[in-house]
C-alpha cells in the first residue's frame, strides 16, 4: 500500500511539472491531483525535494537491472541515458530549480552503481581493497556524470546514442588496466617515487 501511495505520488508530480516548475508546485496541488490527505503525504514524505529524492533513487534503481556486469554496462550507460531522456520534464524541472544537486546525487548514484559492478567482476581473485575499488568507481563516475550534465545543460538535444558511444570508446579497456595497476603494489610505489622525485618545473630562462 506504501508503494501504491508513493508510486501515485511519483506520478501526480511528474504530471504538474508539465504544467509549472517545480518551486510553484505545492503540497496541497499534489495531495488534490492523487486524492489523498495532507497527512497521508506527511505520513510518507517530509517535503516535495524528500518526494524527489525518492524518485530519483527509485528511477536509478529500476534503469540499472541487471545492466553492471562487463557485458552489459555499455547497455547500461545507455539505459542511465534512456531514462533521464523519458523523464526530461521532471529533470529539466528540479535541474534548473533549487533541489539540482538531487539530480547530480542521482547520476553518481546511477553511475557508480554501475561501474562498481563491472570492478567488482573484473577484480575477481584480485587482492584488491574497497577503498581502491571505490576510487576506481568515482573516477569513472565523475567522468561520466560530467559529461551527462553537460547534455543536460544544453537541453539534450545531443543524440545520447553518439554520447554513448564516445564514452565506451574512450574508456574501453582502462577499468582492467586501473585494476591491474591498484593491484601491483610495485607500480603504485613506483608512482609515488616518481612523484616525489620530479623536477619542479621552472620559470627561469635558460642560460
């Protein structure tokens, strides 16, 4: 019954944000639209940003099924992208309101839920830590979501097939390879010795 009201609630929203931005919806114009009481909302949410919150996690939850094994993610990124494309008033809407750091909780949210699954896979019977596991994610993550929120700025009229695309193309392989590298301690060390012992560049002309 919670998820009937809640589900209702998800659709009355997405319905108003037709008609009128998110900053002048209010409770009232959500409870009339779904036929429930003040208190039945109150009961199941604490605001309307509480609402979206929820319908961002819940929209991630069901574009990412089944989508985050290294087989599939490609097809996943494609479904993260899908799924804003379909819900482009209620984004568009709480994006250019007050609540668009929602929308990029949400895409991080999508996105590392994504490439965790591929790291956990292809770390299979590698002696790697979640720590590293999860830098690995957020790396690709802001990358991602980088990218996503510039197609969402400029209103997405760019062919998110294309998008897709030139993100698979410029990342293919490199999950494996920052495995591997985490999990070489003789590489990392090698790294922060480099990094220790570079030259600081310098402005001065030479002789």
């Amino acid at each position: 019954m919670q998820n009937i009201t809640k589900t209702a609630l998800e659709a009355s929203l997405k319905k108003l944000l037709l008609k009128k931005p998110l900053d002048k919806i209010t409770i009232r114009d959500l409870t009339e639209d779904c036929g429930i009481s003040r208190m039945t909302f109150y009961y199941h949410f604490k605001d309307i940003y509480d609402l979206v919150e929820w319908i961002c996690y819940e929209d991630a939850a069901q574009a990412l099924q089944g989508k985050k094994t290294y087989d599939t993610w490609q097809e996943g990124l494609l479904q993260v992208f899908e799924a804003v494309m379909e819900n482009k008033p209620f984004i568009m809407n709480v994006y250019h309101s007050l609540s668009r750091e929602q929308i990029e909780s949400y895409l991080f949210r999508l996105t590392h839920d994504l490439i965790m699954g591929v790291v956990n896979e292809k770390s299979q019977g590698i002696q790697l830590s979640e720590t590293d596991k999860n830098f690995i994610a957020d790396f690709y993550k802001y990358s991602f979501v980088g990218i996503m929120l510039d197609w969402i700025k400029q209103g997405m009229k760019e062919n998110y097939h294309e998008i897709v695309n030139y993100l698979c193309t410029a990342i293919r392989g490199c999950i494996s390879v920052s495995i591997y590298n985490f999990s070489s301690p003789d590489i990392l060390a090698s790294a922060f010795s480099s990094s220790k012992t570079e030259t600081p560049p310098t402005d001065k002309p030479r002789a």
